[in-house]
C-alpha cells in the first residue's frame, strides 16, 4: 500500500505464466499488434506509435527523451517533486540545454508561469510529469498541449504514476509523447513501459533514426550522429513494432503477456469507471487518515488519486511506524525523497489494491501501530470515516 510498486492483478500473473515464444512467431507478432491496439485505447490517441519499451518506466522516459533531444537542443522541465528533478537529469546525460522552474514540493504550475517559461527559453521539448508520488500532487495537464503548439514546443509526459486511475488523454490534450509503467494504477509488475508518440513526435524521431550495421538495407539511413542509446533508440523500436519487424532486441515476451493483461483488465472496467475507483479508495483514504489525527501533506485540490501523503505527526518515528506495520501486519508504506523524507507517509491506492478492504485493513493496522508508537488516535475512527466515504457514494 505504498507509491508503487503494488501487488499484481492475480490475472496478470496468470497471464505472465504462458510459455515463451519466438519474437517472430505469428502468436508473438499478433500479441504486439494487440497490444499496440489496446493502449490506444488507454491512452486515449489514435498514435500509430504505440507500443512498449522493454525495461522498467524510467526506460520508457529515457527512451523518449534521449530520442526526441539531440545535444544542444533546449528542454524545459517545470520541477514540483523528486521526478521532475529525473526528467532533467536525463536530458543533461542526453546533451539537451536544460531550463527548469521550480516550485515547492506539495504545489504545482500554473498554465501562466509555464507559458512565460515557454516565451523565454523557446524550448524543443516542455517534459512534465504528471503525478509525481515524492509529493502525492498532479501538475493539471488540460491546456500545455495548446500552450507547446502555440510556441513551437514538444510536449512529453511522464505519465508512470498516473495512467488507468487518473484521466489522461493524450488526443484530446494536444499530448505528443507519454510514457508509463505497469506497476501502479495498471495493476502489474515493473519491467514494461508503455509508450506513445504523436505523428509530429514521430517525425522527430525518424528524422534522428540510423539502421544499425549488420541488419540496414541498402536504403535504409545511416546517420554520423544518431540517437545516443542503441537499445532505446525508438526509431528502431518503431521498426521493430511496425510490419517490417526489423530486428532490434529479443521481446520480452513475460513481461508483454503482462502489459497486455494490464490493458484487458483496465478496459473492461472502462477507463471512467477505474478513475472513479482510484478517485473513491484514494479519497476513503485520506478521511481515514486525517480521522487518525494525521494531517494530509500538498495541496489537495490537486491530489493524485492514487497516492495520499500525510504528515508524520511530531514525536513519531516514522520508520519505525513503517517497520512495525510490515513486521505485524505485512502492510507497506512508504515515506519520500529528499527534504521530504522522514517528514510524511506515502499510502497508496491504485491498481489491484485500490479496494475497499484494502484501504479499511490499512487505517486498522495504521491506528494500531500509531496508538502503540503514543500517538493518539480515536479507537476506530479511521475506520468508521472510510465507511461514511463509502456510504455517501452508494
């Protein structure tokens, strides 16, 4: 019950247990185009170039950057979190000239501050995270794709935390490249990451793309500069997913039964009914908290659904609390990242465990553990408020 990752849908370890075949096979190559087909729809785009990057999210996010900069080019990444800090990180590897703005932890941007950011750095790239757990908040999206066509820029999204429970919609939202992983509101294990790139990302990136040797065709480009990782080269990941099926890496096979598995199950929910899941346990959550006398961290109206963050109350060590629910009753939590960390928890509700037994059996063991720890909390009373939140939504 921490930020990720959670437990697995018991489906998607079912499906994970299928035998391997070869990435060639016509099983294997049906299961890829399904699986392009089925996060168009989690997406919500009509991206051709939808697919997965074989490796945890931060694959995905490495392989968007690193083939849509190349060194020189400028990227803006407003910071609000820990996460940000890794989007700027990576385009400083990359070569890009990076310009951040920066917000407390526990607040975002406005659309106005991020478009005289825009003004003044021209950037090729605005790199966003959407829901970054370190601080529980997500930066509200509707209105930057607008903002990016306006002035010339990219826009990519670092969706990790956020994709299934919270909306997202990448067509509609003027979203050109996103990026995920399973292992939060997708209700899967890490090691997959969803990806999706606009026509006008797409370009991008096969204007960059260079066919390495031994597996190029005569007409096939060849580039003195090409993208700088071989392995997250989306230009030949595209080929790779695309009907010519040129050679790249050996699939993943495990991990894209997976990542399909994620998909069916999310959409036969339908994506408003998972976000109103997510919206519903996330928000039973934080009642119960505050009714343990545990005071909620970031600002609220901009929380993610998936994540609560509480302040831990003074005089309570708070790894310890940590230590003594996953001893006593085989529950986690987390805490945070910098100059957050041992200052507030972080409990999540997202995926498989975005349930209301869950949620009930964390605040019981969450009382228990803070009223031995001389914290005083109301017998029950977190408890009793997450069922009032569940009876007012029947």
């Amino acid at each position: 019950m921490g930020p990720g990752p959670i437990n697995a849908d018991p489906r998607v370890l079912r499906a994970m247990s299928a035998q391997l075949v070869g990435q060639y096979d016509p099983a294997m190559t049906h299961a890829m185009n399904e699986v392009m087909d089925l996060y168009r729809q989690v997406f919500i785009t009509e991206n051709r170039q939808t697919m997965l990057v074989d490796g945890t999210s931060r694959a995905g996010i490495e392989a968007a950057l690193v083939s849509l900069l190349e060194p020189g080019d400028r990227v803006l990444v407003p910071i609000f979190g820990r996460f940000g800090h890794l989007l700027a990180e990576i385009s400083r590897r990359v070569g890009a000239e990076v310009h951040t703005i920066e917000t407390e932890w526990g607040e975002v941007f406005t659309e106005d501050a991020i478009e005289a950011a825009l003004i003044e750095v021209q950037p090729k790239v605005l790199a966003v995270v959407h829901g970054d757990t370190s601080t529980t908040v997500a930066q509200p999206l509707e209105g930057l794709g607008e903002l990016c066509e306006r002035h010339g820029a990219l826009l990519y999204v670092d969706a990790t935390a956020t994709l299934g429970g919270n909306e997202f919609r990448v067509d509609e939202w003027g979203i050109d490249a996103a990026t995920a992983g399973l292992q939060k509101c997708l209700g899967g294990p890490s090691g997959s990451a969803p990806v999706t790139f606009s026509a006008r990302a797409a370009e991008v990136i096969r204007g960059r793309t260079s066919v390495e040797e031994g597996i190029r065709d005569a007409d096939d480009p060849v580039l003195d500069a090409p993208i700088r990782s071989n392995y997250l080269d989306m230009g030949q990941i595209f080929e790779y997913w695309s009907e010519r099926r040129l050679n790249h890496h050996t699939e993943a096979t495990t991990m894209l039964y997976g990542a399909r598995e994620c998909a069916r199950i999310l959409l036969e929910e339908g994506l408003d009914a998972s976000w109103r899941r997510h919206e519903l346990h996330g928000r039973a959550m934080l009642a119960g908290a505050q009714a343990l006398g545990l005071a909620p961290f970031g600002h609220l109206a901009y929380k993610m659904a998936n994540v609560v963050g509480v302040t831990i109350p003074e005089g309570v060590n708070g790894d310890a609390v940590r230590g003594a629910m996953l001893e006593d009753f085989g529950i986690e939590i987390g805490t945070s990242f910098g100059p957050l960390h041992g200052k507030i928890w972080r409990i999540g509700t997202m995926g498989h465990n975005a349930r209301a037994d869950a949620v009930l059996t964390t605040l019981a063991a969450l009382e228990a553990v803070l009223r031995r720890a001389g914290h005083r909390a109301p017998a029950g009373g977190g408890v009793d408020v997450a069922y009032e939140v569940y009876e007012a939504a029947l």
